[in-house]
C-alpha cells in the first residue's frame, strides 16, 4: 500500500544524527518522515550510566541548543570537561587546552548517546510535522515519477521507499542516517572504503584515587591509545584503543588484574583505580563512502563516515553534516528552487566530504604516527606535541578544529 500524500524528506535511522537532521528539517517547515528499525530504551536517571557516551563538541553542544533539546539533556546527566590533556608514554612531549583559554567555560560536554538520542525522540514525538515510523525497515528504493500530488514543489520525481511490512512512501528526499553498515546505502550502490584497524575499543567506567578536574585525558600508548572522559559522579568513562589480541586479553582478565593494567597504563595520573563496571568493547575501523549522494538521495552521520574514536569526533562529524544538510535544503526551498535537485545536494556533499575526510584521515594519521613504537617515529611524535603546545596560532587551531 502506499500512501498517497508525499513528504519533503524521509529520513531512514533515528539515531543520533537521523533523529536530529528530522528536527531540524521539522522546525525548519518540511514535512517529514523519521523511520527507524527499532524504538530506542529509553534513557531513565535511576539507571547506572550507559557505557557508551560521547564527548560532545561546542559545535554540537550549538545543534542541540538550537533544537532546543539541550536543556533537557543537560539537567538530566551531562559532564562538562574544561581541559583535555594529551601526553605520551615513550617521549616527554605533552600538549594541553583549556577552556579559559579560549575564553569559554567548557570546552564540551560527555554525554550518554542513550540519553541524547532519548531527548531527541521526545522531541521528534512532540513534532507534528513528523510521521515516525518505528518499527520498519526500508527493503527497497526507486525513483518515480513526482505524480499530481507533487503541486507543491517543482520536482519532476520523487524517491519510492517499500517497506518489509508491504507498505510503501514517497518522498522528495531520502537521508540515510541508519549507521556504519547503512542498508540505504547498499541498496544505492554507493561504495564504501574501509581500513579496518584490527583493534578494539574497550569501555568501562572506572572510579580513581584523585579528582578528575573535568580534564579529558588521553595518553598515547606503544600500539594503543588510552582516553579518560570525566563523568558528572566523579569516575571517569575510559576508552582503551588496543590490539584485537591485546584486547582479548585485556578483556579477560579479573577485575584486580584489569584495574592494576589500566592505572599502570594511564601512568596513575589519577592514583589507583579503585572500582570498573563490567567491560564492553567495539571493533574499530575506519569507513567514508565514496559519494554522499545519488538521484533523490543523501548520506549522513556514521553511513557517510566512521572515524577512529581517538578525538572523540565520530558524531560530531554527523551533526555538522545535519546542519549543513539542512541549511542547504532550506536555503534552496527560500528561493523556491527544488531543494533536492542533484545540484543542490552537490553543495552539501563538496562541503562536507572533503571536512569528513580530511578528519578521517587525520585521525589515521594520528593512529598510525601514535600506533608506532619506533624510536624515530616516538622521538618525532614527542616534538610534534611538544611544538603544538608552544606555539599559540598551532593550538589554538587545534583548539578551534576540536570545537568543530
Ligand atoms: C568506542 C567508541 C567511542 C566513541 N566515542 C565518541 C566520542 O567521544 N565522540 C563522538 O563524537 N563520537 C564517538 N564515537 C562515534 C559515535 O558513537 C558515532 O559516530 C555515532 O553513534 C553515530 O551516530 P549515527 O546516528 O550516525 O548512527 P547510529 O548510532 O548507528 O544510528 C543508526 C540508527 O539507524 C537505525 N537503523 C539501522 N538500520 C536501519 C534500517 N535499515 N532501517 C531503519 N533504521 C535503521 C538504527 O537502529 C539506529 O537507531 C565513538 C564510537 C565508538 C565505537
């Protein structure tokens, strides 16, 4: 069955970046359709703090203010960090930012993904100019002729989504935002190139001797990367990039052995680590599709790019695509031009590919140069970070590049 009205924009994935490109578009006067696989749990206060969260940029911290959804998401459980500070275990070299210096009061925020994506949806159920669809899956696309209804809009044709339930919608534009393995994007025949980094990143939460002092900690480590993300309780959320081997062992050991591993690695910065949640841990890879767009359609968010977690920039990527993306559609729909004509889409996808590669990229860089226990290269490293944080216009547009 497929029903006879056409929206603006249907959106495939309500996760982070899916839900809040929806909004944005919603709030912006499109008509759209959210359509998610499965409903998201939803985020509680009286639950233990979700493993998985992100350190979230001033940029997004911006997105969410504008969607007026961040108020809710930090009087509910978000951590401010204030300095990041960046040092390896094989040379002396260190660098370090403060907010203060940069004249802001943080310089972001850790947050659980549950919990944006929770506020997100509340906001999305609260749109009217939404149709959430949840639970479907997409099973095919094409495109159609635009067809009577189409008035509206100068577009001669519209994209066809049939559902695994038989039923089918029209719209305008479809964004996948359905994620790393993007269904959309296969469906489209869009290529993806990988590099898969034959490491894991294991998360856990762990509480420490000393007081975090909302620092974002990260040491380079001889083929691992080890990250300390301070959490509003006190503890610290970790992400130890390592080895798959060396995960598995990591992985395996008793909580002692893990907790005497992990504060020897982080060099007791913050003393002991005196208790860990259980750990979970994710393969790591990196993935960019070759375009972003096809007739009638867009990528965002983690189907366009995955990035190595060692800047804490994956989602933060994806939202700088979701306010680009919509700034592109609006600003077309203004002039009353058909805003997703290929020529339009193009706009976005040169403005944001080549930022999301160049990030990519760069994190790769950084994986590998820090991945490498050879002197020359350690020795190297330890001047770079070293000559960073002596030089102001350097840091600061390392600074600024973070912030997004
Ligand atoms: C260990 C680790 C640490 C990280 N730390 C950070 C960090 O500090 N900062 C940061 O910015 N990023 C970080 N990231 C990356 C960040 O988690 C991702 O970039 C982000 O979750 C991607 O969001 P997304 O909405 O694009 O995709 P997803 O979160 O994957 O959402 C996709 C959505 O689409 C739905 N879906 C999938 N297929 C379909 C379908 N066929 N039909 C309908 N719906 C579908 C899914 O159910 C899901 O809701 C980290 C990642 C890892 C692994």
């Amino acid at each position: 069955m497929t029903s006879r009205r056409i929206c603006d924009v249907a959106v495939v994935g309500a996760g982070m970046v899916g839900a809040a490109l929806a909004l944005d578009l919603a709030r912006r006067g499109f008509e759209v359709a959210l359509i998610e696989s499965r409903a998201p749990a939803p985020w509680r206060a009286e639950d233990e703090v979700d493993l998985r969260v992100v350190a979230l940029a001033a940029s997004s911290i911006g997105l969410l203010e504008r969607l007026d959804v961040w108020p809710s998401i930090a009087s509910a459980r978000a951590s401010a960090y204030r300095r990041m500070r960046v040092w390896d275990a094989l040379t002396p070299g260190s660098l370090g930012f403060d907010a203060a210096d940069e004249g802001a009061s943080a310089l972001g925020y850790i947050v659980e993904n549950k919990l944006i994506q929770s506020a997100l949806w509340q906001a999305v159920e609260r749109q009217s100019a939404i149709d959430l669809r949840c639970p479907a899956r997409v099973v095919a696309t094409e495109i159609v002729a635009a067809g009577a209804a189409d008035a509206r809009v100068a577009s001669p044709e519209s994209r066809l989504l049939s559902f695994d339930d038989g039923t089918q919608l029209k719209a305008r534009l479809v964004v996948a935002a359905d994620g790393a393995d993007s269904a959309l994007r296969g469906l489209l025949g869009i290529a993806a190139h990988d590099r898969d980094y034959a490491q894991r990143g294991i998360v856990a939460h762990v509480s420490h001797e000393r007081a975090h002092e909302a620092t974002a900690w990260q040491r380079f480590l001889p083929r691992a990367t080890l990250a300390f993300l301070p959490l509003a309780d006190g503890r610290s959320s970790i992400v130890w990039s390592a080895p798959n081997a060396e995960a598995a062992r990591l992985l395996a050991l008793d909580d002692a052995a893990f907790r005497a591993e992990l504060g020897a690695a982080f060099d007791f910065r913050l003393g002991a680590i005196t208790a860990a949640t259980p750990r979970a841990a994710f393969p790591l890879r990196m993935r960019l599709a070759d375009r972003y767009i096809a007739p009638r359609f867009a990528l965002v968010g983690d189907a366009a790019h995955v990035v190595h977690p060692l800047a804490g920039q994956g989602v933060n990527l994806g939202f700088r695509d979701v306010a680009e993306l919509a700034g592109v559609l609006s600003e077309a729909r203004e002039r009353k031009a058909d805003f997703a004509a290929e020529t339009n889409l193009r706009r976005y996808e040169r403005r944001r590919r080549s930022d999301n590669a160049i990030s990519a990229r760069a994190f790769d860089a950084i994986q590998r140069g820090f991945g490498s226990d050879a002197s020359a290269i350690a020795a190297l490293r330890g001047a770079g970070l070293a000559l960073v944080d002596r030089i102001a216009p350097l840091k600061r547009f390392f600074a600024h590049r973070a912030a997004g």
